[in-house]
C-alpha cells in the first residue's frame, strides 16, 4: 500500500500529516518534539512540553532590554532580536534570530518563534508555533495556532481559538471532520499561506500550504493548495 506516495487513495485513509503542510526548520531547536508523521493539531499539545524540556541559560543580556518591557524568568531572547520600546513577554517563550518585536506586543505563555519573524504592535500570541519568516506586523491575534514558513497576516486578521459552544473543536481532513481532543485550537497555515486584512479564520481552520484567504472575510473549514478563497473558492493560482 503507498501510504506516503502519491496514491490519492492510500493516502485519504490516513489523518492529515504535518509534513504535508510544514518543512520544520533548523533554527529551532525542538525537532524532536515536532515529528511529521502526526496531525498538525497534535503539535499544539506539544508546544508546552517543548519548552519545558528548553534550558533557558543563554541568550540577550538583561541589561540591553528597554524598561517598558516587562520579561518573564522563562524566555529565550536571541542577542539578535530587535526589541520594542513597551510589551510585555510572558513566557515560556522562545524568540529566535533577527525576530522583530514591536511596540505593544503580548506575548503569552508557551510561544515559539523561528527565525526572522515580525511579531508586530498590539498583537497577542499564546501557546503558538510560528516557523521561519512568519509576518504578523499589526493587531493580529494568533492563538494555539501553528504558521508555516513565509506566512503572512494581514492587519487585524484574527485566528479564533474558542467555538461559540466552548466545544471540542474538529478538525476538518480528507475523512471529514476529525476530533482534536483540544477545546481551544486556532488555525494552522501551511508553508507560504496568506490571510488579507481583517479576515477571522474560525477555530480548527486549515490553509494548505500557498494558499490565501482575501480581507475582511471569515472562513472555517480547509482551504486546498494554492487556492484562493475570496468568499468562494476559486480554485489554484496561476503558476508565477
């Protein structure tokens, strides 16, 4: 049986696999924690763990960090980050190279960033994986969320967390509707996707990886490779 290749068949029994979504990266020290084979909504339970498992020794010097920005004992700076005048940093966090940090951010617990992201003003993340070159730049909330590598949000684009019901959220696959065992779940972008200003993607919300769901719109449910959704899907770009 090809359980990997390209037998769309074969593949249609099994649960969506991370690896169909993310390249990890190897700025992050957490590949272990991370591994392909599972579903992408697993890797939200394993952030926590994550960084429990990270010693927090090294990194940016206290002294280098401006006094409007409250620090909590368990973060990870890389002496790179470009740090904001005012924020507040929580933790457990891990802030990796060239991150750009902008006035007013809210990081909360259990927060990992890859390298040169943008974590931008009057944004809010918590328990969140963001990849390599993630762009977040402005009053985005991401919460138990996963962002590939290149992704980018919008202004005021919302990644909800938390059904209307507070019910265990379902995820959407190729068997329909799967269990996530989790009561909070955000979204999870794939490599390359994109979300246009003041959209809201709905809780459990997949986008496969290029694709883009157009501004002030909400969506729920999965978005294909490469499509568009601009309040209908209109199928694949148009090869660049």
């Amino acid at each position: 049986m090809d359980v990997e290749g390209s037998n769309p068949f074969a593949r249609s029994i099994f649960l969506l696999k991370a690896s169909e979504l993310f390249d990890f990266p190897t700025s992050l020290p957490f590949a272990h924690h991370f591994p392909n084979r599972i579903p992408p909504w697993e890797w939200i339970k394993r952030i926590k763990i994550a960084l429990a498992d990270f010693s927090f020794v090294h990194g940016l010097p206290h002294h280098t960090i401006p006094k409007g920005l409250q620090i909590g004992s368990k973060v990870f700076l890389h002496p790179s980050v470009k740090l904001p005048s005012h924020g507040v940093i929580r933790g457990p966090a891990f802030i990796g190279e060239n991150c750009e940090l902008r006035p007013g951010v809210f990081i909360r617990e259990n927060v990992i960033f890859g390298k040169n992201c943008v974590i931008g003003n009057s944004c809010e993340y918590k328990n969140t994986l963001l990849l390599d070159n993630v762009q977040t730049p402005h009053f985005n909330y991401v919460g138990d969320s996963i962002l590939g590598n290149r992704v980018h949000l919008g202004a005021g684009c919302i990644l909800a967390n938390l059904r209307f019901d507070q019910k265990e959220v379902l995820a959407p696959t190729q068997n329909g509707l799967e269990k996530s065992g989790l009561r909070k779940l955000g979204a999870m972008l794939a490599d390359d996707a994109e979300v246009g200003c003041n959209s809201t993607l709905m809780p459990g919300s997949i986008l496969e990886k290029k694709s883009k769901v157009a501004p002030s719109l909400s969506f729920s449910g999965r978005l294909g490779e490469g499509q568009i959704y601009a309040g209908h899907r209109l199928g694949s770009q148009p090869a660049r």
